[in-house]
C-alpha cells in the first residue's frame, strides 16, 4: 500500500484511480476474510470431528475397561472353581484309596482265614486217612500201603 503512487489531478490525486484502489483493496479484504472464515469453519469442522473421535474412543475405552474387568472376573472365578475341582478330586481320589486299602486288608484277611480252613481241612483229611487206614488195617488185618 505505501509503494502505491496515484496520477495527480488539479485538485490532487484522481479520485477514480484512488477509488479503484480502495475497491480492489475491498475486494482482496473480503477475499481474506472469506477464507479466513473458510479456514475458521475448516478448523471448527476439524475440531468438532476430533471430538466425536475423542468420544467415540472414549466410550470404546470405557467398553474395554468393562470387558478387562469381566474378564478378570471370568479368569478368577475359573480359577476358584479349578482349585475347587482340584480339591474335590484329591479328596474323592483319597477316599477311594482308602476304601481300596481297607478292601485289599479284608481280602487279606478272608484269605488268611480261608488258609486256615484249609490247613484245618487238611488235617482233617489227613485225620480221617489215618482213621480210616487204621480202621481197614483192623479189618483186613494188614497193614495198607501209604501213597
């Protein structure tokens, strides 16, 4: 604007070149200012877009925060309800031990009772052999060949 020269008139400087000048300084000024109202609007856009953004990963975090702790909670109770499995087989694996170990000494027992029997059948026999071999003996007068 100061390197501007205007042709000079009688009465000073010629007021249609002067007012040519300010028009077009108008015009440039309205021009500025309408792109400045552009890049205004552009940013206010920008800004309004960057916060749904913000909100929209906002309410995702907050939907994430709520899975993680959902989450956590799924993994302890799975963990409570494993020790709890853990814990109930090791005691229903003892008990079966322990009936097993109790059967196992009533079967010892029946077998060593039923050795017992046996031992006593077989005296008996035994008994009952020689009664019998003696009883022959006397009656046919000799004595019998053992086997």
């Amino acid at each position: 604007m100061a390197k501007k020269r205007f042709r000079s008139s009688m009465s000073g400087f010629n007021k249609k070149d002067v007012n040519r000048y300010i028009e077009s300084l108008m015009d440039e000024y309205e021009e500025k200012l309408i792109q400045k109202d552009n890049s205004i609007n552009d940013l206010n856009d920008q800004i309004e877009e960057y916060k749904n953004n913000q909100a929209s990963l906002e309410a995702k975090e907050a939907e994430l925060m709520v899975e993680t702790e959902n989450v956590a909670k799924a993994l302890l109770k799975a963990n409570e309800m494993s020790e709890q499995i853990i814990k109930e087989a090791k005691e229903a694996a003892f008990n079966e031990v322990t009936d097993l170990e109790i059967r196992a000494e009533q079967e010892r027992e029946k077998i060593i009772d039923l050795k017992k029997e046996l031992a006593q059948l077989q005296k008996a026999s035994i008994e009952m052999l020689e009664s019998f071999s003696k009883s022959l003996e006397e009656l046919t007068g000799r004595p019998q060949e053992e086997n």
